[in-house]
C-alpha cells in the first residue's frame, strides 16, 4: 500500500530531516542521458520534498546539495551544476515565500563562484523573516571542513583568553559548527543504495536514524518521503538505555496524561 500523510503520527514528527541526495547521474545513465539531465530532474524531486517537508510541519529540512569532493567532478559537470543552482534559486525564491521558508546556507560559500554567492544572499535575504519550515542546503560542504573551522575558531578564543580550555563541552562545540542555530537531525535518509555518510554532519548525526533507500533522487518524491519517516516513526531511540527504560517512561508519560 502507498503511505500517504494519514500515516504520519504527527506528535513523533522529527523536528530535522537531513537527506543525502544521490544517485542523479545513475537515474540519467538508465536511461540513457547525461548526467546533466539527472540533476535537473533532481530539482523537481528538492521542490517537491520541500513542499511537503512545509506542508506537514517539519521544522528543518537540510540538503546535501554539492560536497566539498564534489569538487574534483569534470569541470563541464561542476559548471552546469553551478548554473542549476543559480536558476533554481532564482525561479524559487518566490514559492519559497509563498510556502512560508526560510532558506539557510551551510559550507564553505566563498569557494563559490561569486554569482552562486550573489544569488545565495539574495535568496536568504528574501526569505529571512519565513517562520515555517527552514531549508538549509550544504553547499561546498564536508563535515571534516566544517570540524576544522571550529576547532580554529576554539583555538584562538583560547588563545587571546576569551575562553577556557575547562568551557570546552559538547554544547560548545555544537555553538561553532555551521548548525549552530539548528536542532541536530533525528533523521537522516540517503537515497540511490550508498551505505555511507560521504563527509556529511558528521558531529550532528551522533545519534540521527539513519535510512537508506535504492530509490535514485530525481525517483524520490512524496510517497517515498513519507515512507522514510514513517519507518523512522516505528523505531526504539534508546539513546544507551534498555528497550524495558524506554517503554517504562512512555507508560509514565501516558498515565500522567
Ligand atoms: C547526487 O547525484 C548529486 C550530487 C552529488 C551533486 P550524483 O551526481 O552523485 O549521482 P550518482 O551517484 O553519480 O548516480
Ligand atoms: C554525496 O554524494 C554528496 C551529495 C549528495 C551532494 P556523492 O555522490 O558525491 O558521494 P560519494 O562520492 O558516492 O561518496
Ligand atoms: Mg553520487
């Protein structure tokens, strides 16, 4: 049977979904196009997982758009995708109004070409007071970069005693990550069949759901969406704790209710 949102439990509805989107290039290459033509199909899978990212109420929503060693892909490749992403900001931004989102950027910007930069501002500016759903696409992301960044930036507060090795915890190194300001991801879905992170949130993800599916991006759309978060739904998230603790503190939960 095909979910559809009725088989969402909205009061476990995961505040940030993270989500690897891969296989364009397979997509195209079954079916004999190039892998151009897989990208642009891709966008109308983003559009339509964002709609109804916005639609059913999940908070955060972020995208891994173009990693760090998405670099080092031909040239043509990299260019054409660069070219996608300013037309697609472009042509977005106004039903990213409608719908309410606030659009975030997380990675190295600078290493952008400057008109991706230009438009990127743009976009974040249009949309800056949305308080519905936040979309936040890793852009020249890797984790290990970002890792490095605020290990430097910890470093030289010490450094000029703005900070004491002993401040240093968990919550403060979150403070220095690009997520700063967002919930770590409960869910984090990988399409096209790779069982692997590929230098995404590393820290955030320390204890996200992972789920992964054979189905290429541009395949993925609503249904299979909803699939993925109510798999997620019919998990135990035990955090270290036994299956017997959970279950006791739901039963306290409900009868206090
Ligand atoms: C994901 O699809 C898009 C980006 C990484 C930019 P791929 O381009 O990685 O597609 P496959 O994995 O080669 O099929
Ligand atoms: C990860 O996909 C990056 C994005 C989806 C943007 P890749 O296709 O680049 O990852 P690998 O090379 O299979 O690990
Ligand atoms: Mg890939």
């Amino acid at each position: 049977m095909t979910p559809t949102t009725d088989a969402i439990d909205y009061a476990k509805l995961p505040k940030h979904i993270a989500i690897i989107m891969d296989g364009n290039g397979r997509w195209a290459k079954e079916r004999n196009k190039d892998r151009v033509y897989g990208h642009h199909e891709g966008v109308l899978s983003v559009r339509e997982i964002v709609n109804v990212s916005a639609q059913i109420g999940i908070q955060y929503l972020t995208l891994y758009a173009f990693s760090t060693e998405n670099w080092n892909r031909p040239k043509e490749e990299v260019a054409a995708l660069m070219e996608l992403l300013v037309n697609t900001i472009r042509k977005e931004v106004s039903d990213l109004n409608k719908n309410n989102v606030r659009l975030c950027v997380i990675g190295d910007l600078e290493s952008l070409p400057l008109k991706c930069q230009v438009e990127m501002q743009e976009a974040i500016d249009l949309t800056a007071t949305n308080t519905g759903l936040t979309l936040i696409l890793a852009l020249s992301y890797s984790a290990k970069w970002e890792l490095v960044e605020a290990i430097k930036n910890i470093a030289t507060a010490v450094k000029n005693n703005q900070l004491s090795v002993t401040e240093i915890n968990e919550e403060l190194i979150s403070a220095h990550l690009s997520t700063a300001s967002f919930p770590d991801p409960e869910l984090m879905i990988r399409t096209s069949g790779e069982h692997r992170i590929s230098n995404f949130l590393l820290y955030q993800l320390a204890y996200a759901e992972l789920y992964f599916t054979s189905t290429h991006w541009p395949d993925f759309r609503k249904e299979q969406y909803i699939q993925a978060i109510c798999d997620y739904q019919n998990r135990e998230r035990r955090f270290g704790k036994t299956s017997e603790q959970i279950q006791t503190n739901l039963t306290n939960v409900d009868e206090s209710n």
